[in-house]
C-alpha cells in the first residue's frame, strides 16, 4: 500500500529561479536564497509526480544595461572579445558553480545563447504581437537621459540618484527604478549623475512601447485577493503586491502647503489628506497616473519639492539599446529592443520549450506545461522582484487571453498564472551582502573550499528566508579575527550538517555493515514492526505538507526528528539484541536490521531533495535504481514492495526466512555524508577548471 497524501500535486509542474544577470559570476545569496531552494523543490516534485513531469529551468540574463555596463568596464580593461563572448564567459562560470552546488537544473542557457536565444526571439514576437493585437500595447514619448559630454543617450545602469518613491531610502537608483524595485518616471529621479562623465544629463524625448499596467489595477486587485486566500502563498507576496496597488499619491512636505494651496486649482480633480500621525508630509490622491503625471509637472513648475508613492505605471517595454531582444516590427516602427525586464519575465516560458525540444519534443509541448489547469509553475525569487513577477506579469498573462477579457484567471490553453516563492534576504552577518563593504562576503566558489555542499544547501534551507531577513554567519569569514581559529566558538553553519555527517551516516552504516556481518550482504525483507511503519508515514505526511507550503525549514525540521527517532531504534534494538540468548538475538537483530533498513529509506527520500549526493549513494549501496529508490508512489508497508522477484534472493539458512535484497558491498570506514576535509576540495577543484577554462577563452573569442 502506498502512502495517503494528504495534499493535491498537479500532474506536471515547471520550477523556475531568478535569471542571474549576464555580466558576474554568481554570489553567494543567489545560490542560497534562489537557487538551492529551487532545487529542492524540483527535485521533491521529481520523486513526488515523476521526473518526465517535471521542468526545472533557469539561465542567464544576457541582456541590458547592467550587462551593457560590465562590459563597457572590462573592454576598458582589457577584454578583446564582443559582448556575446563577455556574458558566454560569464555564463560558463554561472554553470560551473551551479553544476558544484548539484543544482539539477533541466536546462541553464541563456536569452542570448545558442537554441535558447533563436526560441527566446521566436517567443517574444508571438507574445508582443499578441499583446498589439489585445490593444494593449502603446507607443510613448517619454524622457530619456542624455549625456551632453558624452554625446549619447545613457542607458538606465549608466545614471545613478536617489530613489523619489516616498519612504525609500535607497541612494542606488538608477534611470527608473532603485535597487529595492521601485518604479518611477525618469523625471523624477533625484540628483540624477551620468556614470560616464560625472556630469548631470538632460531629459530629452525618445518614443518607445508601453504597456497599459494600470488599467489592470482591478484584474489585480481581483488576483491578490485570491492570493491572500491560498496558504501556499507567502504573505510577503500579497503584502507587496498590495503596496503598488493604491491609487496615485503625491507627497509635500508640510511646510509646502500654503505652495501648494495658490497651485491647487491648476492641478486635475484630486483628494487632499493632511499629515497624519506626525507625519511630515500631506499627500493629494489622483484616480489616474495620468492625472498624478500632470500635476507633477504643474507642482515642479512651481517650484514645489515633491515625493511619489508606489502606483501602477506605464510598463515600458521597449528601449533604443543596440544589445537586446529586437521588437517585432509593428506600425512599421523597428530598431527597438524589448527592455531586459519584460522579455526576462516570459524567458523561462523559451527556456521550457528549448528543454522539451531537447528531451525530443516539440516547441509546443511547452503549452502542456504552461497553459494546462492541471500543471502549475513555481517561481522562485527574491522579495525585491516582486514588483515585475506579482504585478507586471500577471496583468501581462491576463492581456495575453484570446478574446481580451482581462480576468485574473486564464482559461485552459492560455498561460496560467504563477505561484510565487519569494525569498527575504539572505544577509552576510547583521547587513545585506555587500562587495563594497568592509567585511566582504565570500563568492559562492569560495565557500567550498570550507563546507561540503551538502552542508551548506542543508544550513541555508533551515535559514526559513520565506519569513524573514536571516543572517549568514560563516565562521571564516567571522569579523573577529581571533573568533575564526578559536576551537570553543562553534561554526554555526555546521549545525544541521552534524545531522548528516553524524547521525543519519551512522543509521547508513549500521544497516550496511549488519547485512555484511550477519546476512550475507542482504537486505532483510521482513515486515517492519507497526510502530516503525506509523512513524514513517506520520514523518512523510509532516514533510509533504511543509513541502506542500514550501516552509524549507519545517520540512527539515520533521526530517531531523525522524532520522534521530530512526537512529535511536536501530540502537535499542541492537542493545537489545545483545542482552538475549543466540537464537532469540539473532531473530530480534534481523527484525532491527529489516526495520532500520526501511527507516533509512524512508529518510534518504525525505532528505534526497536537500542533500542529494549522499542519499543518491545509499541508494547506490542499497542496490535500487534512483526511481526507485525516491518515489512517493512506492508502498510504504515494508521494504519487499521495491522488488520484484527477481531481485529477491532465496532465504540464506535459516537467517532470512522472508528472503532478502542482496546490497552491494561497502568498503569499511566508508562515509556517505562527509565532513570537510581541506584536502578535499573537488568541488571547489571543479569549479576553478570550469573557470579557468573559460577565462583562457576571453581573448580567444573575439
């Protein structure tokens, strides 16, 4: 009999995670707050709906101005290649270090990059003119900075200020959005500075598309809504979502009002709210961003000082940089590029198809995966992107419905609506991670030359960054010097590693080198006590439905007490066993081995998603093909149900009367969850080759 689920899984499902930008190797909270929790989901999803029904994907962001930048950076110092062979370098290096870290990524390429990139283009003009067809699509003349010095228009990453949204402290903003993701007209850009000359640029009109997102402010206030009442939703989702969704705000400071007050009549109807609560600002409250956008202009005419608030925009699609995905031509308007935030939201719908291509299906098998009710997409990303994949994209999806209804649930055969996982920041000691800083925090590289994956994937899931803000305290990189070679300061990042290392490689062994001992190699297939097989499936039911919220940590933590209460029977068993006549020990050292040997099946498939390298290799010396191994469709009454006869051996004497699984042999003193040895560095090894290799191709590409 297989284990009762208790939750409702769909038949197929895409896991996908933030796109790294194409112009770095990858950082340490990338891999940590994205990728590794991707990866654990997708691999839960494999064993729990089959691996054929599930896509993980992911890639580098290969275009815009960031990229644009690092570029323009490197050429000056020293790069000879074009800026395909800047980001495929950079590119190279992300995958190295995901491919060290066991992130089971079905495809990583990039928007720009080989397959990816031609399906990338195919998609994006089939969605744009789509949206054109949906009238949902405008062309715009806005302001755009340009350097007068430098004689050109600067590209957003190439003009920095501070962000005008009312509340935001941030000073690293950039042309129209700051580095927390707000969003905000250029125009209203404080202290704007051209990263190229150190001088102040000009507005001047450029005409781009655009994207109608605040008609839609209904269909999302209807989404949220929804949201709010679904429990695999994490409240940061619907939280920040809800901020962009009030009505246009302007901010003036109070001693601005009598200002204000001789310029009232000129400004669209609006409604006046005085400071509150101490509040050093009042604010007037517009029912239109076109409406707020007109008395910006009348208030700065007037000499007033003003902050916006959060407010559905205009989402720009479209830019005049040269390095980015073209705009299909309509209206007989071409030469544009999309800008690199529209295209990445729609990239790992390209991603998927290329994947599926490449299993030996279609382009259009993508549509079984992202337009089908009964599979669903998991987006992992960080909270500061909430804005473009909680807002943009799902007014995006809704425009995108055949017969333009603008609702906030497609029907079948449309693209469905993603479930969002969004992460808080994974800070390096008390403050956000930093390369500019004083204590500057390590590289994800550079991490594997102290702990094994293993230990760090396991360390940064039970972080809980689904709830808030945690602190990465590596004792290497400890501030305090002497606290890094102190024997008596404990690493914190080795705590939930001592699991693995110790516990759970002990049940390992103890049933391995039993077998060998006492049964001739052979896993005993005896019925397991009903004590064991009700704790093993209360265990099952705990983690999938921490899975099933995607609470890391409590999945975890459900784990950590089974494979403890697993190590404890074993021990009581062979304690007891020890205390018995010959005849009576032998039948109750069996029992313990059959009932150890499916606890620690039960573990390896609890534990597989996080710790893969480990638990692959139990499964390895249990003699199983990984399938079988790690499925949740399997029965859980015993371990006889993963065999056929064939693989069951005739009993041995009179030590195996139920028949036996013959394992394969474990060489003694064999570890399968090692602690760091700095002599084994393979990962890190691995990582440096891949690197190297990649960078002896920098002047070789050009």
């Amino acid at each position: 009999m297989g284990f009762e689920s208790r939750q409702s899984w769909p038949a197929r499902a895409v896991v996908t995670s933030g796109m790294p930008y194409g112009n770095k190797s990858l950082h340490f909270g990338h891999v940590a707050g994205v990728f590794v929790p991707a990866d654990c989901y997708a691999r839960f999803l494999r064993d729990r709906i089959g691996a054929e029904n599930v896509l993980f994907v992911s890639g580098t962001d290969c275009y815009g101005s960031p990229i644009q930048e690092g570029y323009r950076h490197e050429v000056a110092d020293g790069f000879q290649g074009t800026i395909l062979d800047y980001v495929r370098r950079n590119h190279d290096r992300q995958k190295a270090t995901l491919d060290a870290y066991d992130i089971s990524l079905d495809i990583y390429q990039g928007s720009a990059l080989d397959r990816a990139g031609q399906v990338h283009q195919e998609v994006t003009n089939r969605l744009l003119e789509k949206l054109y067809e949906n009238g949902h699509l405008h062309r715009e003349s806005t302001l755009q900075f340009y350097d007068v010095e430098a004689g050109q228009f600067l590209n957003g990453r190439q003009v920095k200020g501070y962000c005008p949204v009312e509340g935001c402290k941030s000073a690293k903003a950039y042309a129209d959005e700051c580095d927390l993701g707000h969003q905000f007209d250029p125009k209203d850009l404080i202290k704007p500075v051209s990263s190229l000359t150190g001088t102040t640029p000009e507005l001047r009109p450029v005409e781009n598309w655009y994207f109608d997102l605040p008609a839609f402010r209904q269909v999302l206030q209807e989404y949220n809504d929804q949201l709010a009442l679904d429990d695999q939703i994490r409240p940061v989702v619907t939280k920040t979502v809800g901020e962009f969704l009030v009505p246009p705000v302007i901010f003036i400071k109070n001693e601005l009002e009598p200002e204000y007050r001789a310029v009232a009549d000129k400004l669209p109807a609006h409604t006046f709210h005085p400071a509150e609560g101490g509040k050093q600002s009042f604010s007037i409250e517009f029912s239109h961003i076109s409406q707020r956008d007109i008395a910006r202009d009348v208030l700065f005419s007037a000499g007033i000082k003003i902050r916006t608030g959060k407010a559905l925009v205009p989402f720009r699609i479209s830019g005049n940089v040269e390095w980015g995905v073209r705009v299909p031509i309509m209206e007989d308007v071409d030469g544009l590029t999309v800008w690199c935030w529209p295209e990445s939201l729609w990239a790992p719908i390209s991603f998927s198809a290329t994947a599926l291509e490449q299993r030996g299906g279609s382009l259009a098998d993508v549509r079984d995966f992202w337009c089908s009710p009964d599979a669903k997409i998991y987006q992992f990303i960080g909270q500061d992107n909430l804005y473009f994949y909680g807002v943009a994209q799902p007014a995006l999806w809704s425009a995108l419905e055949e017969g333009n209804p603008m609702r906030p649930n497609p029907q079948p055969g449309q693209l469905q609506q993603s479930l969002l996982i969004a992460n808080h920041h994974i800070l390096f000691g008390k403050d956000k991670a930093s390369s500019s800083g004083a204590n500057k925090p390590p590289s994800a590289d550079e991490l594997l030359e102290h702990y094994t994956v293993d230990t760090l994937r396991a360390h940064w899931l039970a972080l809980g960054l689904g709830q808030k803000s945690v602190g990465f305290k590596p004792k290497p990189w400890d501030p305090d010097p002497a606290k890094r070679t102190d024997p008596r300061v404990a690493d914190p990042v080795l705590k939930e590693g001592t699991l693995l290392t110790n516990v759970l490689n002990r049940l390992a062994r103890s049933c391995f080198y039993e077998a060998q001992k006492s049964f001739g190699g052979m896993m005993p297939l005896d019925t397991p006590d009903p004590q064991v097989i009700s704790r093993a499936h209360q265990a099952l039911a705990d983690f999938e439905q921490a899975m099933y919220l995607t609470e890391f940590h409590t999945a975890q933590a459900a784990a950590d007490e089974f494979i403890r209460w697993s190590n404890k029977w074993w021990t009581d068993g062979i304690t007891q066993a020890q205390k018995l006549e010959d005849g009576e020990a032998s039948r109750v050292r069996r029992q313990t081995l059959a009932d150890s040997f499916y606890l620690l099946r039960v573990c390896a498939l609890l534990m597989h998603p996080i710790a893969p390298r480990g638990c692959e290799m139990i499964a390895e010396y249990c003699n199983l093909p990984a399938q079988q191994m790690f499925s949740w469709s399997a029965g859980f009454e015993g371990n006889a149900e993963l065999f056929g006869p064939e693989d069951v051996a005739e009993s041995v004497s009179d030590l195996l009367p139920a028949g036996g699984h013959l394992c394969k042999e474990l060489p003694p003193r064999t570890d399968f969850f090692k602690k760091f040895v700095a002599a084994d560095t393979a990962s890190s090894q691995n990582v440096a080759a891949a690197q190297d290799k990649t960078a002896g191709q920098d002047t070789s590409m050009s």
